[in-house]
C-alpha cells in the first residue's frame, strides 16, 4: 500500500520537474524571439528616436545592438542552463546505478 503512494509521489514529482524544465527552455526560446521582435520591429523606430533626441547614429545603432545581444544572450543562457542541467541529471542517476543500462548502451 504504502508503494503505490510513494510511486505515485514520485511520479507527480517527476512530472512537475519535467513541466519546470519545459518552460525554462520556452522561456528562453521566447526571449531569443523578442530579439528579434525588437531587430525587426522595433529597431528602427527606436534608432530614429535615439537619433532625434540626444545621441548620434552610431551610438544610436550601438544602444540597439547592445539590446539585441542582451535580450539573446539571456535566452540563450536559459536554454544552455537548462539542457545542462537535464545532463547532470541523468549523469547522477547513472552514478547511483540508476538507467546505466539507458545512457551507455
């Protein structure tokens, strides 16, 4: 009796961590998207604003460019964190004995 319960547990555990992990890599993967969003959509209007008040073009254009390589790198290291984290995971379930079978056949 007392099995079933801690299965069940661990599966619920198993399926919430799961769920955690899609949505770090979705997250990432949404950031990195609004990059682009802001590159294509918003870039423009933005450097033409930046412009217009109180920078020149090229610092302009660098303000911009410097956005865009923030908003991917935080996506990107999202999903790089996320994935190396998975890895570990499975490298510690094979260090107890756990799926060596699975991870080195």
């Amino acid at each position: 009796m007392e099995s079933k319960g801690h299965d069940r547990d661990l599966r619920i555990a198993g399926e919430k961590r799961h769920f955690g992990e899609k949505f770090l890599l979705c997250l990432g993967g949404v950031i990195c998207c609004l990059a682009g969003v802001v590159a294509m959509i918003e870039g423009i209007p933005l450097f033409f604003f930046l412009f217009t008040t109180f920078t020149t073009w090229w610092q302009s254009a660098l303000i911009i460019i410097f956005l865009e390589l923030y908003l991917v790198g935080v996506g990107g290291l999202l999903i790089l964190g996320e994935c190396c984290h998975k890895k570990l995971d499975e490298w510690r379930e094979a260090e107890r004995g756990e799926r060596v079978d699975e991870l080195f056949s």
